[in-house]
C-alpha cells in the first residue's frame, strides 16, 4: 500500500512541475531575449566604438536599444495568453 501512495505522489509532483514548466515557458523565452538583446546590441555597440573611436556613445546607444527591445519583447510574451 506504501509503495503505491509513494508513485502517486511522485505522479502528482511530477505532473505539478510539468504545468508550472509549461505556464513559466513564455516569461522564461522573453527572458532570454531581455538579457540576449542587451548583450548582442551592448556587443554592436562596442564595436563600432572600437572601430571609430568613438568610445563609448555607441555601447550606451546599443546598451539602451537593448534593454527597450528585451522589454518590449518580455511585455509582449507576458500579456499574450
């Protein structure tokens, strides 16, 4: 009897984390493009400054597309349900 409240539980645990997974999927994709496009337009950014010397208004500008693209994209993924 034991043995099958214990694999009824873990059938319960395992299907609960499958739902919070799958609820959680869109905010943690749009998460990844938050912090993706900072680091890929921040990237940019830094080389051009580094090409033209122009250190270090075109890191911020590629910095500050960045975060309003990830935002925009984390908003976006977010409120769609």
């Amino acid at each position: 009897m034991a043995n099958k409240d214990q694999r009824s539980s873990l059938s319960r645990t395992t299907r609960s984390f499958e739902e919070s997974v799958s609820r959680s999927a869109s905010a943690l994709g749009a998460s990844y493009t938050l912090v993706g496009a900072i680091l890929v337009l921040g990237a940019i950014g830094y080389g051009i400054d580094r090409w033209r010397g122009t250190s270090p208004w075109f890191l911020l500008t590629g910095l500050i597309l960045g975060v309003i693209v990830g935002f925009y994209e984390l908003v976006k993924a977010t409120t769609r349900r």
